[in-house]
C-alpha cells in the first residue's frame, strides 16, 4: 500500500486540483490511499475536499484534522495515521504527473536498499512569465524549482528532495525520528522552516540512502503575492532564523560552521552581483545581494 500525504491549511483554491490530479494517475486506486491532514484551515477547504470525494467516490480518501498548528505537526500527524509503508508527501498547491505514483511505486519495488526519493519540482506561474529579476538561487527559494536532469541518480552534494515531493518508505521515521516541530512553518508565518533539510541530515548522518527520480513530477502553482517584496522579506528572514535554530540544536559547532559558510556564501553572491552588472541586469544581482543580507542578519540575530 502506498500512502500519499497532503497536509493543507486554507488552499481551497488549490486542493481539488491536487487531489485531482493524484487521482487520475495511471495507477490503481485500489493500491493507493489519500492522507489529507487539515490544519485548522478557515476557508472553504472541506467543502472542496467533499466535492472531490463526491466526483471520486473510488479514490480511498482518508481526511483528519490536526489542531496543532505547523506544518511539521500536520507532516508528521500524516506519517501516523498512514496505513502504507511507502509515503508520499505531496504540497496542497500544486498538481502532479500521470505517471507519479508508479513512477515511485516502480522505484522503491525495484530498490529495496534504497530509503527515500525525490522528483522535479516545476513552478507554474499563475500570473504568467517568469520575472525578469528571477534567478537559479531566487527560483529555488520562491518556487522551490528543484531540476537535476532527466536521468535517475544520486542528489548533488549539500541537496535533498523538496518537502513537496518526497517519498519514504516508512522505516526512515523508526530510524530517524518524525519532523521537527521547531523548524516547520505555522500557519502564515514564515519565521521557520528546514524540517525537510533536518531529517535529510539525520539519514545521511545514518547512511540512508535516497535518490532523484525524474519521472516523478510535480508542478507548484506560484500566485502573484510570492513574487512580491513582502513575500521575498519573509522567506528569506525565515531561512536565516531556521538555520540558526537547526545548527544551534546540533550544536554550537555546527553553528560556527554554518556562519563560516554563510561568508562563502557572500564571496559568491558578490561575485554574482558584478557578473550581473556587467551584463546590465542590476535587478538580478540586487535581488542576491538582498537574499543574502536577510538571510545572514537573521541568522546572527
């Protein structure tokens, strides 16, 4: 049995057309099951839930909701009340492939010393084009774009699947632990994140291994509002704020070391933002420049 997890708080524009989108996979339903953990949402969610489930009644569709609210308690409230032992964590807005299910149900059945896998994460942009300003490192934050190739390999050093799209089988849980709820982001506010990154660290510090598959795809709506200033604030303090959580938890060694690389970091940004200038396309450097400063001003703060 394998178990798709979503865990959604106030995407009713979203929801059906992920639930949707699972349920017309090339792949029997009755060897799948829907996990849709709600988290206290206040729009129009369920109502949108039971219309899938009216036009779906064949889909096995279990829905819960967690009172505590986080992103890591609604993760890890799925992972528990999950009857498969292959997971699938799928975001509440976005839309997945025809052939997803079985591209990881093919995978882990062929890979039994494999542990975990993640796909390509494709941002779908409602508004249109892609900005101008937009860059590798920018797209990746904003849009979580996650893209290494249309062939089956190791995840480059330092990268891990995206939350978003990622697959365990259920062992990793009993080895590693559930998600940190200290690093998972709450409701709106975007002061914590990296659960996905803590428990990545904990398989490779145990010698788990996981993989890219890039036949398992997801696309991840992005609305007007992420591509914003206030939006871009946010996340970027968030990242520096979870960073100094997560290494401080390890130790403050850890955290030493994550300062230093913090400072490479800025070595590269600048040299980023000179390329960008000779190229006549200040906006892209500056929008670096901007990353970077509240990512480390955050992380020392």
């Amino acid at each position: 049995m394998i178990s798709v997890i979503i865990c959604t708080y106030n995407r009713a524009k979203y929801i059906y057309d992920v639930l949707q989108s699972i349920a017309l996979n090339d792949y029997p339903k009755s060897e799948y099951e829907i996990v849709l953990v709600n988290n206290n949402s206040t729009d129009n969610t369920e109502a949108e839930i039971a219309r899938f489930a009216s036009v779906y009644p064949d889909v096995q569709l279990r829905t819960f909701v967690e009172t505590n609210q986080g992103v890591a308690y609604s993760r890890n409230r799925g992972t528990e009340e999950a009857k498969g032992n292959i997971l699938i964590f799928v975001d509440d807005d976005a839309t997945v492939n025809r052939e997803y299910i079985a591209g990881y149900a093919a995978f882990f059945e062929a890979n039994p010393n494999i542990y975990a896998a993640g796909g390509p994460i494709f941002p779908d942009y409602e508004d249109g084009e892609e900005p101008e300003w937009m860059t590798y490192f920018i797209r990746r934050l904003l849009t979580a774009y996650l893209y290494f190739g249309d062939k089956e390999r190791n995840f480059p050093f330092n990268n891990y699947p995206g939350g978003g799209n990622a697959a365990y089988r259920r062992e990793v849980f009993d080895k590693v632990g559930f998600y940190d709820i200290d690093l998972g982001r709450t409701g709106g506010m975007l002061v914590a994140g990296g659960e996905e990154k803590d428990i990545f660290r904990k398989m490779n510090a145990a010698g788990i291994k996981f993989k890219y598959l890039p036949q398992c795809i997801l696309y991840h709506k992005i609305p007007g509002y992420k591509l914003e200033k206030d939006y871009f604030h946010r996340v970027t303090c968030g990242i520096g704020a979870s960073e100094k959580i997560r290494t401080l938890k390890i130790s403050k060694s850890c955290y030493a070391k994550r300062l230093f690389a913090e400072l490479i970091k800025w070595g590269g940004t600048l040299v980023l933002w000179c390329w960008y200038a000779i190229q006549f396309k200040p906006r892209r450097g500056n929008m670096l420049v901007r990353f970077r400063w509240n990512v480390t001003r955050n992380l020392i703060g």
